[in-house]
C-alpha cells in the first residue's frame, strides 16, 4: 500500500545569539510511504527536523524526515519506505535586536479633560535586518497622526499595527503590534 502524508517541519537547538529566523521552508510538503497497511495505519505525523543549533548565517541543508505514532513515539519500521529519507530545509537567519516602541500623540483633548497616564504593551519589540540598517536604529516610533486623542473623553485602547511604521529593511520578528491605553 502506498499513502501520502503530509510533512511539517520542527526546529531544534538555538540560533546563535543575536540571530532569528524570518523565513523558513521545506520542500517537498509530503513524502509517499509504502508497506503494509497495518504498519501505514500506525503513521499519523511525519516531522523534517532539522538542528539549527548556533546558526548564524542562511541555511541550505538536508533535514531528516522521522515518522511518529499517535503517541508521540518514534516509528522505526522496516517494513516501511518512504519515497525520500529527507527534506530540503532553508531558512534566512538575520542579525536581530531588541527596541523600545516610543509613540507621540496628537489632537487637543475634549474641554476640562487632560491626560493622566499612557500604558504601552508591549514596551519593547525584537527586530532582525541586515546589520548596517540595525545599528542605525535605536528605537521603533509611532508618529502623533497614529495616535489623535482629539475630543477623548474617557480611558481608550489603541491597536497600533508596527508594520506601518517600520523603517525600510527591517521585520518585526516579535509582536506585529503594540496597544497603547490612554
């Protein structure tokens, strides 16, 4: 018998410090097995692991494919063969660092209302580029025409998207975005 399974794909290690994965990809998605139906039957996730233990620079390897059961366990049959004993993993790794998100507020308040304090979540983000555009940032700010407080009156959330802020050459590895009470 044969089937098809899909494949997903799990990281191991730690990259170097200072680094993040902002992309990564298997290929193929699936692998055929081949055998009997009893031993097919007991196959229910096929993992690409792939070590990326101090990596800091892009990847271009072979990523182990592993059979597991629905316990978790890993399958070791003989009886079964896959259509390829690996995957072809790669992964962009880049220097990253973290930044602390800084925002302006515009508008005048409503008439007798002023502003008693200003919560951001989260306070800092991690960020990962190129190493000359990293240096060259020391913090993400969202300017005043994202945050009008004109006529508020009482306490208010704002979801701040980060992508629309960010300078050129630069992901946002952390949260895509802050929320900012008043």
């Amino acid at each position: 018998v044969t089937q098809n399974i899909d494949l997903s794909l799990e990281t191991t290690g730690e990259l170097a410090e200072g680094y993040v994965i902002t992309d990564q990809s298997i290929s193929p998605n699936s692998i055929k097995l081949t055998g009997p139906s009893s031993s097919i039957s007991k196959v229910v996730q096929a993992k690409a692991i792939y070590n990326i233990s101090n990596a800091s620079d892009n990847i271009s390897d072979k990523a182990n494919i592993i059979l597991y059961d629905a316990e978790g366990n890993v399958i070791s049959d003989p009886k079964l063969t896959l259509s390829k004993d690996y995957a072809d993993y790669s992964a962009v790794v880049s220097p990253s660092k973290q930044v602390p998100v800084r925002f302006n507020y515009s508008g005048p308040l409503a008439d007798g209302y002023y502003v008693t304090g200003v919560d951001i979540a989260p306070e800092q983000v991690t960020i990962a580029g190129n190493r000359d555009v990293l240096d060259k940032i020391s913090e993400l700010v969202i300017p005043s025409s994202a945050l009008d407080l004109e006529n508020v009156t009482s306490t208010k959330s704002y979801r701040i998207w980060l992508s629309d802020y960010k300078p050129e050459g630069i992901t946002i590895v952390s949260d895509t975005y802050v929320t900012i009470t008043v």
